[in-house]
C-alpha cells in the first residue's frame, strides 16, 4: 500500500466505493421487492375479508361505493367484466387467492393491472385495484443512479486534478537526465503548482550553483597552472639534485591533482554524455598504458582477444587509474591485469581494504596510513563506470588485492 501510486490508489478508492454503491442500491432493490409484495398481500387480504363480511350484510349500491372508496377500487360493468375474465383465461396470472366459509377472493394481474374477483353467493363482482401508484421505487432508482454517476464525475474531477503531476514528473525527470534547461511550469496556483513553482525555483538555484563551480573551477585551475609552471622551471634550474627532485615531484603532483579535479568535473556533469564505440580491449590497454607513464616491466599482461562497445578514452583512464593504485599501494609496486568471461580484473598484492569499497569511491577517502593520492581515484573509476553502464566489484584472495570492472559487452574477436 505504502509503494502505491496517488493515481493506482484513486483508481482502487472509486471503483471499491461504486462497487458498494450498485451493491447496496441492488440490495436496495431486493429488498423493496420484498417488502412491496408483503403490502400487496396484506392489502389484498384485508380487502378479502372486508368485502366478504360486507356482502354478508347484503349492502345497497351506496354502502358498496363507500366500500369500493375507502378500498380505492372500482367496479366494473358486467359487460367489460366478461371480456376481462375472457382475458383472465388466455394470460391471467393469480397473484392473490384467499377466502373462508362466507366467499372467495382472487386478484389477477394483466399486463401489470390488478383486477380483484369477488364471489359470494349470488354476488359476483369483479373490481380493479384503482389504488394510487406509488413512485417511492422510481424515486429511489433516480436517486441511486444520480449518487452513482455523481460520484463517476468526482472520480473524473480528481483524475484530471491530477493530470498535471504527470507534466510535472516528466519535466522532472528531463532535468534529472541533464536537461538543464528544463523549466517547470503551471497555471494556477494550488497545492500542485506550490510544488511546481518550488522546482522550477530549486532548478534556477541549482543552475546558478552549477555555473558558479564551474566557473570558480576553471579560474582555479587555470591560476593554479601559472605558478605550478613557472615553479617547475626554477626547480629544473637548480643544482642541488635531491631538492630539485622533491620539488619537482611536488609540482608534478600538484599538476596531477589539477588534472584530476578537470576530468571529475567533465565525467560528472548531468549533460557529458559518453562516446561510445566497438573497440578492441588491446587498443584501450595501449592507451593506459599511454596515461599510466611508468616502466611496463612493472605492468604485466594477460589479456584475451576480445571487443567491447564503450568510450575508449574514459575506459583507458578507468584501467590507468586502477593500474596507478596497484603500483603505489601494492607490496612489490608491480600490478597483474587480465581478464576473464565477464570481467577485466587489476591485481596486486597488499593488505585487504579497511573499509567496504563504497568508502573509496567517495571523493577524496583513502587509508589513514597512506601519504600519497590524494584519494580520487577510484572515485573517478566508479563515476565513469557508472556513465558507461558497468560495476566496479572487489575482492580479496591469497594476500591479492582484486579490483574488478564488471563488462557486460564484450566478444572475442
């Protein structure tokens, strides 16, 4: 119930209260059914036992319209009385047949008019029940099927009160796929245009935010490119080796960091979209290769023959990057990549991770041992993978560190 949408739970509200409606109102029919055969045949036994202790007294033609009144029924000629009992014996259906010692009564219906036959020795009356048709029962019918179509336009109203929300999701869920431009918009001002008003102004904020990053971060890196430039040329000039060595190193980190913060800030953008293509795998490990800028001895390969559809530039910087985390964390600096059936796996000997792997794909988290990093890599391997529609998995086996990239689309060739 709780995982329901507003719209699946209206729909199931309306129809369980229309369902109850028609059965109450059918059961309401039954029951006045009932209840108007009860007064038929109390009505016709008591004007069985009155007329037949009336024509006992033998009344005069006076007595008898003062009867046929208060009984609301009218006498009928002998003559039409004689076609109506013709009638009687062809279609006649007895609704009501009673009597005693003094006489017999029946009532016959014919074609929904009552007709009541009296006889008592030498009276032999036939009568029409001439008593005022009662419209409690059409009453009751138009009241039943007003309820049921008001409450069908109430389900309507709230239907199309709703409609809007579903404009609403989808210029939502644009904007979520990064469409910034998206803008949200409504008419009137309820409850549902509040909620629209109050997105379109988060996504106005949230754009002014988005630009403000990224123009604080192109001003940053490219005022932190001067200085760390400038500093490696008057590094290279001096002549003491080892403090020209560690600035060198210093700068050359500082550079990497920069490097780094440009390509999160490109991968994470709701609108980068990837460019994929069918590549071999040998061609994307040339380029991490490329990238990772170290001795290949201390890389070893072992690789199969195989293909896969993606972006050969995000998926080389995914291999450099977990190759560079194998030789600067790993016990013999050097690092193992293969594949299998479904994965490519880096491997390394070290110790086993600390924390569970969701801690090392957050920005800026590493070991509290480890000095150097500066704990963005494998946060810049989950978000290219997750833009490239792959996992990054982990495990541990035989004192080996073994990250894996969960592939999906790949084939030998």
């Amino acid at each position: 119930m709780k995982n329901l949408s507003v719209t699946t739970f209206i729909h199931i509200l309306f129809s369980v209260a229309i369902t109850i409606l028609i059965a109450t109102f059918l059961l309401f029919l039954s029951w006045d059914e009932d209840r108007h055969k009860i007064d038929e045949f109390k009505r016709y036994q008591l004007i069985s036992l009155t007329f037949l202790s009336n024509l006992r007294l033998n009344p005069d033609k006076e007595e008898l319209k003062k009867l046929y009144k208060e009984l609301h029924v009218k006498a009928i000629s002998p003559l039409k009385a004689k076609k109506i009992k013709e009638e009687i014996e062809k279609s006649g259906e007895t609704i009501f047949s009673g009597g005693s010692s003094l006489g017999q009564v029946r009532v016959f219906n014919i074609n929904d008019t009552h007709y009541i036959y009296v006889q008592r020795m030498e009276h032999n009356l036939m009568l029409k029940d001439n008593r005022p048709k009662s419209y409690y029962f059409e009453i009751a019918v138009t009241l039943g099927v007003f309820l049921i179509g008001l409450l069908l336009l109430l389900y309507l109203a709230v239907l199309r009160k709703l409609y809007p929300l579903k404009k609403l999701h989808k210029q939502i869920q644009r904007f979520a796929k990064g469409d910034m431009q998206t803008r949200i918009t409504y008419l009137y001002d309820d409850e549902i245009g509040k909620i629209a008003k109050s997105f379109d102004d988060a996504i106005v904020h949230i754009n002014e935010l988005s630009t403000s990053k990224n123009l604080f971060m192109r001003n940053m890196m490219h005022e932190l490119k001067t200085p760390i430039t400038k500093g490696r040329i008057v590094a290279e000039m001096l002549e003491d080796e080892s403090s020209k060595k560690i600035l060198v190193r210093a700068f050359e980190r500082m550079n990497e960091l920069i490097s780094e913060l440009a390509e999160i800030e490109r991968v994470t953008t709701q609108s980068f979209e990837p460019n994929f293509e069918y590549v071999a795998l040998k061609e994307i490990v040339e380029k991490s290769q490329e990238l990772l800028m170290t001795e290949s001895h201390c890389v070893k390969i072992e690789i199969e023959n195989r293909a896969l559809t993606t972006d050969v530039k995000l998926m080389a910087l995914v291999i450099k990057n977990l190759l560079d985390n194998g030789l600067k964390y790993g016990k013999k600096k050097c690092v193992l990549l293969r594949t299998n059936a479904q994965t490519i796996e880096v491997v390394s000997e070290g110790e086993k991770l600390q924390h569970p792997l969701s801690y090392y794909t957050e920005p800026f988290s590493q070991e509290e041992k480890r000095s150097s990093g500066f704990g963005l890599g494998l946060y810049i391997v989950h978000s290219i993978l997750e833009k490239l529609g792959y996992q990054l998995g982990y495990r541990y086996e035989e004192g080996k560190n073994i990250f894996m990239i969960e592939v999906q689309k790949s084939c030998q060739i």
